[in-house]
C-alpha cells in the first residue's frame, strides 16, 4: 500500500509542487492539503495520513501551533517541518522540533530552474519522507569496500591507544537537534577537552542553535569561525555551508573552515572533520556517531579507529534514524552502542579515565 502524504502550506504553489513531486514516487500518494495548520488538524482523522509535511509560517495556525496540536491528538505520525531559509524560519523550526516535529527541510532558495528545485527536493524532503513512513530502510550495499559491513569487530579492530583523550567528535543529522539537547544537559560543566559537532543544519540554522544548546550546559558553546583556537570546556558547532576541519599550527589546534565540495550531499559533513581529528590526535580521539539518514561519518570514523582511537554510538531504540551509527556498527568499526541517555556518562566516563591512566603514569 502506497504512504498516505498530508502538505499543508498556505501558497497554492508550492502545494502544487509538493504534489506533483511527491505523486512521482510509485510508493507515495498525497491523500490531502490544507492552506493553514486549523484546515490540516480538521482533515486528520478523516485522512488518517501517514506523515504530515508542514510550513513553518502560516495564517490561522503556524507551524508551530499545528505540531503541538498534532501531538495531542498523535504522538506517533511522523512530521516533517518545510521551513524558509530565514531567522525567524529557523526559529519557529528548532521550537517546532523541541515541540515533537521529526525532521525539517529547508525550502528551495536560490534555484535557477524548477527541474533544479525539484532535484534539490527529491534528494532532501522525498529521502526522508521515505525513510520516516518505513520505506527505505538502511542501506549497506553503498559502504565502500574499504570498509564491508560482514567483516566482524574482531576482524577490523586495532588495539585501543592508552593516550589521554584529547578531543571529542560528534556527528549527528536526522534528529539531531533534539538529540544534542539531551546530551549536553547531562554534560558536566567542567571537561577536560574540546568538543566538535556537526550537526547536518543549513547556515541560517547553526547560529541560532548553538545559542540554544549553550542554554542547557555549563560548557560554553559557538557556532565556529575560522582560525578559533581550541580549548577545553567549549564546544564548537560547524556553521551551515562550511565544512569545519582542524588543523595543527605552531602548538595550537585551530579551526579551519572550507567550502569544498559537498560529501555525502552535505556540507558541513562528518567525514572532513573526524579524517582531520584522526589526522592530529590518532589514539588520543573519541569519536561519537548519533541518530542520522545515510553513511557520513563511516569513513572518518575508520580513520580515527585505524590510529587506535575510540568510536561510540548512539543506540537504535534511542535514534529518530539509525542510518549513521548503524553504518558504523554494521561495519565492525565502534567500541560500544548506548542509549542517547547514557551517552553524556559514558563521554566524561572515558574522557576522565584516560586522563587518570596519565596521571598514573
């Protein structure tokens, strides 16, 4: 049976667009739309969709309004916030996902041609229509075969190194925001090292959330710029558009931003950031893999367990999408699986006790 779509948003065109797009896909079918979030909440029960896109600004009932009033009355259906590239946009999207909204893409902008933005769409919003209703599942058959997913941990595994951790990585997508929050109010507020993140968001996004996520610990927080030095108890978010990679100059370990080109269709990605953290810190890394659609990360987080660094995950139970750890664990590359809710423990965990074995010695 094909997954019933409900598009609500108040430009008839772009409604129109949705439903020509979505109605490609053989495995799809809009079943109905709605101008605002009161149209789309009286159409529900009858409709009975089987995920919920959704703009952000609208008359009657924004967004926002609509999700909370959804999850009243459905705590399961997927939703998927369809968001303009703005500061309020990107606001209203991030209180959206703290209030129950799964996933969000970011409306075309800047496309020169309706084929371009279709394209854009299909890659973007029908990947995660597909994955949230339970079409597509995982995919391993794409994992490069530098890394096959029937090698066993045992196979593919080098001793771990007995250097202090000195940085922590983090790369997360699908679900992410949500996710992160949780982490970082268990988090002390005192760490011995610098912390990473990439965080799939465009760049309107990052800034915006970086600010919310200091608001949760005692870790300072930044949305970062090219050339910040690192240092411990702070934690740097990749600004959308920019890949975010470190580099060593002279004694310090400093930021660089880049944008080449995209990897795995995202930029900021994972995969940049963990071959330069392997590249300058080897054994003496973690590198944690959370809730996410697709592979990136795999990669980096071979080269980090190729220098005998570590490489934990987020647990499938606990993840909106096990696209990225589970590349990761299906590879045979990760030390440990654990809920989203012992993950900040278990981070200081092994960061205080590879600090200790220094001390030790």
């Amino acid at each position: 049976m094909k997954k019933k779509v409900l598009v609500v948003d108040d430009m008839a065109i772009v409604r129109k667009l949705l439903t020509d797009l979505i109605s490609e896909d053989p495995q799809l079918e809009v079943v109905g739309v709605a101008a605002d979030g009161k149209i789309a909440l009286s159409k529900l029960g009858q409709l009975k969709p089987d995920i919920v896109i959704l703009d952000v600004e609208m008359p009657e009932m924004n967004g926002l309004e609509t999700v909370q009033n959804i999850r009243k009355i459905d705590a399961r259906i997927p939703i998927v916030m369809f968001s303009a590239v703005t500061m309020s946009g990107a606001q209203v999207t991030l209180d959206a996902l703290n209030s129950g909204a799964n996933d969000y893409v970011t409306k075309p902008e800047k496309m020169t041609s309706i084929d371009e933005s279709k394209e854009y769409l299909r890659r973007s919003l029908i990947s995660k229509i597909r994955t949230l209703t339970g079409l597509d599942q995982i995919i391993f058959a794409e994992v490069p075969k530098t890394v096959q997913p029937e090698r066993t941990p045992q196979a593919v595994l080098p001793p771990l190194s007995n250097r202090p951790i000195e940085i922590v990585g983090i790369g997360i997508s699908t679900g992410g925001p949500n996710a992160l929050m949780t982490l970082f109010s268990g988090m002390p507020s005192r760490f011995s090292c610098p912390i990473v993140i990439v965080q799939h968001m465009p760049a309107t996004f990052t800034k915006l959330f970086a600010d919310r996520l200091g608001t949760v610990t005692g870790l300072q927080v930044k949305e970062a710029q090219d050339g910040d030095v690192l240092e411990p108890n702070t934690v740097w978010l990749a600004p959308g558009n920019y890949h975010m990679v470190l580099r060593r100059e002279g004694f310090k370990t400093v930021i660089r931003l880049n944008q080449n080109p995209e990897e795995n269709f995202c930029r900021p990605a994972v995969d940049p950031l963990f071959r330069s953290i392997a590249d300058i810190y080897g054994g003496a890394s973690l590198g944690v893999i959370m809730t996410g659609m697709g592979q990136d990360g795999l990669l980096g987080a071979e080269d980090i367990r190729r220098r005998g660094g570590q490489i934990i995950l987020q647990d499938e139970s606990t993840s909106a999408v096990w696209g990225m750890p589970g590349a990761c664990y299906r590879a045979g590359i990760s030390n440990d699986v654990f809920p989203l809710e012992q993950l900040a423990f278990e981070i200081s965990r092994r960061v205080e006790a590879s600090n200790s074995r220094k001390v030790l010695n």
